[in-house]
C-alpha cells in the first residue's frame, strides 16, 4: 500500500491580515492512495484548506497513459476547496505534441475548467479568503527550460514578460513546477512560490539532501523544502507520484501543507 507524508510549514507575511491555509500538491503522476483517492482526499479534507494549489504533473504523460485518475481527483478535492491548477512538464508535452500523445489532454483541459479548476498558464486570478484578496499566479515555462540536453537560464527579465509583474498590494502566489530556477522566482517578487518537479531528489542523504533530480543532476539546489529570501518564499513538495525512475529512498511522498499568517501575530498578541 503506497503511503505519504503531511509536510507543513508555516509562513508570515505583513500583507496578511487574517490566517488560511494552503494545501499544495506536485507529481501526483497518476498515483491513487486507496480506491478513487480517498486516503488522499480524507488527508486534505482534515487539513481544511481555504486554497489548494497543484503545481504541474498530476497527469502522466505518456502515450496511452489515463486521466480519469487526474481527473477524478479534481472533481472530489472541489468539494473540499477551489483548486489553482498551473501545468508541469507532462501536462506541457500532452499539450504540444498530440501526434504523439493523443488528443485526449485536449478534452481533459475543458472538462476540468468546466468543474470549476482555474488552470493558470501565465496568467492570474485573484480569489477572497476570509476578507482579504489572494492572487495566484500559474507559470507555463516554454517547454525548452525542461530539456535535460539544454541547460537554459531563466532571467527575471523573462518571468516578467511571461507573467507580468507581481502584485504588490496583495499576497502573491506563484505556482511554478520546476525549482530549477528558484532564484528567478524570488527575484520575481511574489510572497509564497510553490514548486515540485524534483521529486525531492529521489534518494536524500543526511547532510546533503536530495541526491539526483529526475532532469538528471546531480545534488539539485531547490530540491525540497522551505526556502526565504528577505519576506518571501519558495516551498518545494517532495511529491506524491513518480514515473520512469520509481525510486524514492529516504525520501517519503509528500502532502504539503501551509499556514500563512500575519506577520508579528504572536508579538502583537502579547502586546494587547
């Protein structure tokens, strides 16, 4: 029986006036926990999440690979909370290359906007949680950044161009798959990124962290975890799937959760 772990976290942000609850999913890659999802479902229904994000692969990409389970799971984590969905690499390549895939992602896509999932590709929606406005911002990196033979660097100059500039008067989401390129995100400017992709490096070692990155490098940066910079944020899942590689050693699948609360709360609490 496959098994996953709960990561939380919590973060501050003075933009934050009253406390919620992101849950963030990466790398579902057509893993089910339990029949229909269910272990997985329960897990996030007890975590009572105002948002939940999916930052990319959910799906499997490859050819005659299913997406009732993607699917499935959507239509049941609806019922627990609104669902920001932006793509990863697989759900990428489904998409650009039906010759190869099929065209069944195609209908995937419409069905899914129709159940009410906001999928991002570089684009924002703002969505109102418990009397304050929280934008989410989806990245749909070109497919070129994935490339293992090609190591592209991301400039922030790009980011901006694909997603605009960040807002300033709101807390800011950023949903992007790969960490690969985390300091451009936290150059980007946004408060709260979330990242997967690197199945936490695959085998973890004490000390030194995720060993290999499914892009093939070796002792990946960004790999797993929290990481700040000044008042903002990059957390990056573990994962709950896998797929060419299924190795995982030291390295539980992964559930995150996070806490985002105002800044100082517990100084200005002793105050009053």
């Amino acid at each position: 029986m496959k098994k996953f772990v709960t990561a939380k976290y919590q973060i501050e942000s003075e933009k934050i006036h009253t406390p919620f609850t992101v849950v963030m999913i990466s790398d579902l890659h057509n893993v089910v926990f339990g029949k229909k999802n269910q272990r997985l479902l329960e897990a996030i229904r007890r975590l009572q999440p105002d948002l939940l994000a999916v930052a990319g692969d959910l799906v499997l990409g490859k050819p005659g690979a299913s997406l009732e389970e993607p699917e499935t799971f959507l239509r049941e984590v609806l019922k627990i909370a609104p669902v920001f969905y932006a793509p990863g690499n697989h759900e990428q390549r489904m998409k650009l290359y039906p010759e190869t895939y099929g065209k069944a992602y195609l209908g995937y896509e419409k069905r899914i906007r129709r159940m009410g999932v906001r999928l991002l590709e570089n684009r924002t929606e703002k969505i109102h949680i418990k009397g304050q406005d929280i934008a989410v911002t989806g990245l749909e990196l070109p497919y070129e950044y994935y490339l293992k033979r090609k190591q592209k660097k991301l400039e922030t100059k790009e980011l901006r161009r694909l997603l605009g500039k960040p807002e300033r008067d709101v807390f800011q989401i950023l949903l992007a798959h790969t960490p690969k390129y985390g300091k451009a995100y936290l150059e980007w400017g946004g408060d709260l990124t979330f990242s997967g992709h690197y199945h936490g490096g695959m085998i973890r070692l004490p000390f030194l962290g995720g060993v290999i990155s499914p892009d093939l490098r070796i002792f990946p940066g960004f790999c797993r975890g929290k990481f700040s910079r000044e008042d903002r944020y990059l957390i990056v899942g573990a994962g709950l799937g896998e797929h060419t590689i299924p190795l995982r050693v030291f390295n539980p699948r992964e559930l995150v959760a996070v806490s985002c609360v105002p800044k100082n709360r517990q100084e200005k609490g002793r105050k009053k």
